[in-house]
C-alpha cells in the first residue's frame, strides 16, 4: 500500500511534470473507481493542472477550481507515461481503472492489482467533501506536529500502539508498513497499549515516527513514480523480512499473521526477547 513517503513522492513528481498542463481526456475503465459523479469526472477536462497536494496519503490535483482526489488504497498504483497510447483504453478484467491525458500527450494510468477494487476516485470543488479527508488527523510531519501532540494523541488511547498509529484519524499517513518500521525504530512491542507510554516512550516513539517518515521521503524524492515501490520494499528493514535477520541486533524478524495482513517485529528490539503471540490472542507470550 503507497503511504505517506510514497505518496509525497508522487505528489512531488506530478508537480514537476503535470503543473501548467492541460487536461484533455478523463477516461474511466473501471466504473467502481469513481466515488462522486458531480462534478462528472469530464469536469476537469480543458482545465490546467494548478497545483498538487496531499493529505495523508490521498493525492489532489487542483484543476482551476477542481479537485481530483485519489485514494491509491492497498493496491493501487499510479503509472505515468511520456506518451500515452493511442486511442481509448479498452474495458476489461486488467488493472487499469482509469486514465488522464494532458495535452502534451503525456499522462498517467490509475492502475489497481487483485480482485478487491477499493482505488478511489473524487471530483470535488473542496477536498474537504472527500469523507477520508475530513476525517484525516494531523500530519505527523507537518511543522507543528511536536512531541507535545503525540502525546496528547495517544492519552486515553485504550489499544495497541500498532493499531493507533495506522488510524487515520489519529495520525495522517501511515500504513502497515512503515507503523512496524517506526516500532522498530523506536524499540517498542505492536502490542502495547498506546495510553500506557511513559514520557521517554513517547519521546522515542515520537523521534522514531519523525525520522523514519522523513529518511523515507528523502530517500524517494526525485524518483520517477515507476521507481518508489521497489525504493520503499529495499528501505524497509523490518516490514516484509520475516525470517531474515535484523540489522541493528542480527536476531531473527518474526511475524504475526492477521486475516488479511501482517506485523513484521524483531523480539530481541523490541519484545525483550520475548515472541509475540497470534494476533487473535491479543496477548503477549509470558
């Protein structure tokens, strides 16, 4: 799933070569993809691209008044091309869910793996009437997002840290992948409860979020949008690596399956040495 870093990065390269071009196609192929109908998804056709931004890890393109807003979800993808192929792209059982053409004829493709089609498309004359956007809490690396907030975030939080980190409504941004590298990071188990930290947990925690967000945006900045998912797979140290071993330690990453997904941890950072348990036992092993 493109998160925080990821979507930054993105939001960084279309400005760079969609900013002061004109859209001239919107060509939906996946009807499922479209989540507003007025505006009509055509309303951005013959308006400039003006502007880029992001709001957690939704991606806006300001168009004269406009806003197409994307929601790239667990598997979606955005693929940019210099020049587009002729002619409309053809309904069918493939990735792609919908495509803008500029009028340099370049542009890119909304593209989604798997059978869970959850890409989202938005056209709004305020990002505030997308529901995920309002409902975003803060950025964890805007300017005023200090250690004091975090802390205030997380007081009266009665589940895991793992969980309230990935809450959108509590923190804007992060995903599954980079909420077990900022664990990692800041040496701390998935399983304890986020209202239970101490002052030095939260200044840990809260360091670790920072940093890690931030070496991660870095180390994607000035990537073509083609390049970020295998940036993102190599940067993660923990997430995706059961079975390997740990950089900091060398101890062994371990894993806890979910119905759907998983946590990635190394006992020996972060767990006292100590393996966790099923996620469904909601308990560590004593």
């Amino acid at each position: 799933m493109p998160e925080l870093p990821e979507v930054e990065a993105l939001k960084d390269f279309l400005t760079d070569h969609a900013v002061g071009h004109e859209v001239v196609r919107v060509l939906p192929v996946a009807i499922s993809v479209l989540k507003t109908y007025d505006p009509p998804v055509t309303a951005v056709e013959g308006h400039e691209i003006t502007g880029v931004r992001r709001y957690g890890k939704f991606l806006d393109l300001q168009a004269d008044g406009l806003h197409l807003v994307t929601h790239l979800a667990r598997a979606g993808w955005l693929q940019w091309r210099d020049r587009l192929p002729d002619g409309p792209p053809r309904p069918g059982k493939g990735p792609l869910a919908l495509r803008v053409a500029l009028e340099t004829g370049a542009g890119f493709d909304l593209t989604e793996a798997g059978t869970q089609k959850r890409l989202a498309v938005y056209v709004v004359r305020d990002p505030q009437e997308v529901p995920g956007v309002a409902r975003l809490g803060p950025d964890p690396l805007a300017d005023d997002f200090d250690e004091q907030r975090l802390g205030r975030l997380l007081t009266g939080e009665r589940r895991q840290i793992k969980g309230a980190l990935r809450d959108q409504s509590l923190i804007a941004g992060v995903g599954n992948a980079y909420s077990d590298e900022i664990l990692h990071a800041a040496g701390m188990s998935p399983f304890k409860l986020a209202s239970s930290l101490s002052p030095e947990e939260i200044r840990r925690l809260y360091e670790a979020l920072r940093s890690t967000l931030t070496e991660a945006v870095e180390r994607s900045r000035g990537l073509a949008a083609g390049r970020l998912k295998a940036e993102k797979k190599s940067g993660l140290r923990v997430h995706g690596r059961a079975g390997e071993p740990c950089p900091v330690c060398g101890g062994t990453i371990r894993e806890v399956s979910f119905s759907d997904s998983s946590l990635q941890y190394c006992p020996t950072c972060q767990t006292g040495g100590k393996p966790l348990a099923d996620r469904r036992m909601s308990r560590l092993l004593k």
